[in-house]
C-alpha cells in the first residue's frame, strides 16, 4: 500500500513538472490594428493635454536693447577677417547683446546667468589664445565649446551646431521579444527566455523579415550616452539562464532620393517622397504635383509618404498635403513664442538676400479656404505667443479610415519634422524609422555677421513652447523602429502580412 502511494505520488510530481515544462503563456496581441489604437489614443490625449508650462520661462530676462542704424548695417554685411583680440572682444560684446535682445531661446537656455558666464569664458580664451590674431574657424569654436548649453540646432556659429546630437542604434542578433503576462521573451533553441523588467526600457516596436509587428532592442542616445549602454544582457527560462552579448549598431533606414519628389503606387499602397518645403518658381511643378497627389492617396487603403531625406522649408506645405488627404486644416499642437521687432525691418533695408517668393495662391490646391486661412494670418509684432507654426490649434484628431505610413529619418529636418508632428492630428497614421534630426524647438531662423571678424551667427526668433528642454537632442522617435532594413520595403511586407490576417 505505502509502494503504491508513493508511486502515485511521484507520478503527480512528474505530471506538475511536464506541465510547468510546457505550459507557455498566452503572448498579448502586437497587430497592425492594436498599434493603430495605442498610437491614435495618445495622440487624441496629447492634442487635449493641459498646459504644463509658464511664459515667464521663456521671457524674463528679455530685454529690448536699442541698435543704431550702423549697428545694424554691420552686423548685415559679411567680410571675413582674422582678427585682434580686442576686436574679437568686441563682436562677442556685440553678439551677446543681440542674443539677449532678439533671441527666442535666450531665457530658456539659461538666461542672464548662462550666457553671462559663457561671455565671460569666451573673453578668457581669447585673452588665452597664443597668438596675436584670431582666425574664424578658432573664434567659432571658443565660442561653440562655451554655448554647449544651447542645445537648439537651429543656432549656429559660423555653420555648425553647439552640442552632440543623439541617434539610433539596435543590437546586431536583431532579437525578436513578445509579450506575455510574465514579460517579454524570445526564443532562443525552442525555449522562451524572458528579459530582465530593467531592459524593457530599450523594447521598441519593430518589423521582422516577415513583416509582423514585434518588440527588438533599440537605444536613442548620444555618443557618451553610447558608452553606457550595456554590452550584455541575460536571459533567463526558469532555473535556466543566457548570457546576450550586445553589439550596438547605427540604424540605417535607406531612402536615398535622386529626385525632389516622386509619386508611385506599388501592391496598391501610394507612395510619395518629398526631400524639402521651400516654394520657389524653380521647384513650383514638383511641388504643385506633390500636393495634387495628397488627394490620391486618400483614395487608398494603405499609404507611404516618405520623409526620409527632407530638410525642410515652410510648414505651410505641410498643411497644404495634410488638406489635400484629409480634407481639414491643422497644425502642430504647440504654442509658440514669436520676438519680431523695429530691428528686423531695419535690417531688410541693408541686407542683400533675396525676398522670398509668395506662389501659395498659385498652387492647384488652394481653394477659397485656404486662400481665406491665408489672408486671415497676421504678421506678430513684438513679442507674441501664437498658436502652432501657423497661427491654427488643433482641437481634436481628424478622421482618416485609411492608414497612413511616415517614413523619417535622423536627415528629416526643421518643417520636415512639422510635416509628422501635425500628422499626429491625424488618425490612423504612424511613423516608421530612426529619431529625426530634432531641428524644431525654435524657428524662423535669422543671420547676421558678427562686425569685425564677419563670423555668421544663425539664431531663432520663435521657440516652442511645452518641449523639454533636450528635444533637439533626440528629436521626434517613431512609432515603428527600423534597424538596417528599407523602411519602405519593411513596411509594404507589414501591409502584406496583415492584409493576410
């Protein structure tokens, strides 16, 4: 009798062991339509977000510093040349009083405080400096290493940014995780291995060669940031462990363009590409067709619009195909601080650029509605806080039954990441890629020269409110991750495999 018990026994415990054994979790559903909710459900919240900011932030150490008139027409005239160190000390004097006075992101980067201190390191190097005479390429960077705080990529000395920029990279396996109750495994030789909870921060969404929807191992990050990541991660299966070893790579997502825009369709998905926004009589055709091709892709399931390679321009043309698609005008849904003055106008006087040429009411597109949204726009004065980049609040998502892909990339820049960013208004649209160049925090770019030395400074006249404060550092990351694919063949294969399902 006891012999018989104890077989029974053993018999349970090797039945609860096979069953622990096999017994498999059921993986929550990653589909094309549940991506589509999760990302139209946070969009909806971020449009109706509460303002968690105060303008003080951006405006109190302002000051409207006076400019003569040859002041101003020195600093519009470009004549390179080495110079003393007092003539250096000069232009830096100069350049931090139109910093103070008519820079957007003056306040916000640190005001008087910040940029009193880095004055005062520049004119140390420059006292420093070993010989009599300074060159521009030596002045820019005695006054770049001192602004490293100015983490705003549209100022720039004599062309070049201030602070390191982050960018994209994957772990080389290029594992496949799921998701169950427990976590997210993989499965390596037929088991599931589970990932520690403190790695789940580097899961992204991303496409296999199959082309479903599953989580891989992605980092946003600068290039020190790059040295911290980690170089091994271990898995475990129950009592059984793995030890990874991580090899960080740069994500390269294709879409080198040979044209400035091009409409396609394949497999019925629509597919334009555009590689910038600048209206010209040079470029009217293509863009005119661009935007005329905004109305066939409301006529398809499945869409691509690729802005992989777009370095911007005017945010009105993102508006415009938006209109074309969906019928609605939008706009980004930020705020944004504008400072335009007396000095700008005297400016234009001495300056010899070109005026830019107005061809919007030329374009097919415009109907008497966006004539209308044209004329109503007002020209700030002073210092004013208007709505988005045109002057429109966006109230809530616009309807759209077809699902729209937005390929970008780290080249898609300034009002190329508008384009997305007022995609976000629009349903059932999703961004596919790496992070974008993050080239948006401030705009309406401005150059002068600096007086002596003839250095050009870029700087802003308008910075968005509501950022944090390292958004140009990281830029817009996507909704989809792709590591060395073709975005654009990646994602007509995830058409594909859930057109099938």
């Amino acid at each position: 009798m006891k012999n018989k018990f104890l077989a029974i026994i053993l018999v349970l415990i090797l039945t609860i062991a096979s069953g622990c054994s096999v017994k498999t979790e059921e993986v929550k559903p990653l589909t094309l339509h549940s991506l589509i909710e999760t990302v139209n459900k946070n969009n909806e919240a971020f449009i109706k977000r509460d303002a968690t900011y105060d303008e003080a932030e951006y405006i109190g150490d302002y000051e409207d510093i006076e400019f003569s008139d040859a002041e101003i027409k020195s600093l519009s005239m470009f004549d390179y040349d080495n110079v003393t160190k007092e003539e250096a000390k000069e232009d830096i004097d100069m350049m931090f009083r139109v910093l103070k006075s008519l820079y957007a992101g003056y306040t916000y980067f640190g005001g008087d405080e910040a940029f009193n201190q880095a004055k005062e390191e520049i004119k140390a190097s420059i006292d420093s400096f070993e010989k009599n005479k300074i060159n521009q390429q030596d002045f820019a960077q005695m006054i770049r290493q001192s602004l490293s705080f100015v983490k705003d990529s549209h100022f720039k000395v004599a062309g070049n940014q201030c602070f390191d920029e982050s960018h994209t990279y994957y772990e080389s396996s290029k594992m496949e995780f799921r998701e169950t109750e427990s976590g997210y495994f993989t499965v390596i030789d037929d088991k599931r291995y589970y990932l520690p909870e403190e790695y789940e921060k580097y899961l992204k969404v991303t496409i296999t060669e199959s082309g479903e929807l599953v989580y891989g191992i992605f980092a946003v990050v600068t290039k020190s940031e790059k040295e911290e990541l980690p170089d091994e991660i271990e898995l475990s299966a129950g009592s059984k462990t793995k030890n990874i070893k991580l090899e960080w790579i740069l994500s390269e997502v294709g879409g080198d363009q040979a044209t400035y825009a091009e409409y396609s369709e394949e497999n019925s998905v629509a597919i334009s590409s555009l590689s910038g926004m600048s209206l010209t009589e040079f470029n009217f055709t293509q863009l005119n067709d661009f935007l005329n091709n905004s109305k066939n892709h409301a006529e398809h399931e499945y869409s691509i619009l690729d802005l992989r390679n777009n370095d911007g321009g005017t945010a009105e043309i993102d508006m415009m195909w938006i209109y074309g698609y969906t019928g609605e005008i939008t706009d980004i849904t930020y705020p944004q601080i504008v400072f335009a003055g007396d000095f700008y106008d005297k400016f234009a006087e001495y300056s010899e650029n070109d005026q830019y040429l107005e061809l919007y009411t030329e374009l097919d597109i415009t109907d008497e509605k966006l004539e209308s949204e044209f004329s109503s726009k007002e020209i700030p004065k002073g210092i004013e806080k208007v709505d988005g980049t045109l002057g429109i609040k966006p109230e809530g998502m616009i309807s759209n039954n077809n699902t729209l892909f937005v390929l970008q990339s780290k080249r898609n820049v300034s009002s190329g990441e508008v384009f997305i960013m007022m995609l976000d208004s629009v349903e059932n649209t999703l961004s596919v890629g790496t992070n974008t160049n993050g080239c948006i925090h401030t705009g309406n770019v401005f150059g002068i020269c600096l007086p002596n030395s003839g250095l050009p400074l870029m700087y802003s006249k308008s910075v968005l409110v509501g950022f944090e404060k390292d958004f140009d550092v990281y830029g817009l990351e996507p909704d989809i991750y792709i590591a060395d694919d073709d975005a654009q063949n990646a994602v007509l294969r995830c058409i594909e495999y859930y057109s099938d399902k």
